[in-house]
C-alpha cells in the first residue's frame, strides 16, 4: 500500500499534493499504530536507514520535519508551499529511501520485523 500511494507523488503536478502523498505512504509503511509520535518515528527510522553519518542522519531528520512542518501549514492553514528546494531535497531522500526499501523488501516478512530491524539499528 505504501509504494501505491507513493505512486501517486510521482505523477502529481503540484508540490503540495507530493508532500501530502509521500508523508502518507511513509506512515504506512513507518509507523507501527496510531498512537505513536509520528515526525519523532518517522523522520528517526529513515535517518537510521540511510544516513551513514551523525550528520547525515541530523540532516535527514531536519529534512523530514521541516517537510512535516510545511505540510502541516498547508493542511491545517491553507498555506501555499514554494519552498523548492527544500522539497527537492526531501523528495531525493524519500526516493533513496524507497530505493534501500524495495532492493531489502525480501528480507522481512512482517511490517514489524522491518520496524524491529530499524529500531535495533538505531539503538545498537
């Protein structure tokens, strides 16, 4: 379901609708329930797969929040969003992400063992 609504960021036509699209398919896919902090989890389980660095993963995460922050000015207050090349940058991100996922995808036969693997990345 993730990469289906994933999907949909690449053929929309404006940034709006490819923020909302890629945030939704990475809660799909990230989040375990409804009753976790989202942009924590979120932006600190793609920090973990793919950042190689301290700095590399502080880099990601502030990505990703700023990207939440936008989104959540768009949803909530109508906002438009022109910041470019923020976006670019989140959405080069998104797309390394989806990249790692679908090469490792054979690996896990569970959401929870995807997100158990993330977890014991970021605490090991």
């Amino acid at each position: 379901q993730s990469l289906f609504i994933y999907s949909k960021a690449s053929i929309a036509n404006n940034l709006s609708d490819k923020i909302i699209n890629t945030l939704t398919s990475l809660e799909t896919l990230l989040l375990k329930d409804e009753n976790e902090p989202i942009i924590l989890n979120l932006s600190d389980r793609i920090a973990f797969l793919l950042g190689n660095t301290v700095d590399e993963r502080k880099r990601i995460v502030k990505v990703i929040k700023e990207i939440y922050g936008l989104r959540s000015k768009l949803i909530h207050h109508g906002r438009t969003i022109d910041e470019k090349e923020k976006i670019k940058e989140y959405l080069i991100i998104v797309f390394n992400f989806y990249c790692l996922i679908i090469k490792q995808v054979s690996k896990y036969q569970t959401k929870a063992k995807f997100i158990e693997h993330i977890e014991t990345l970021k605490f090991s």
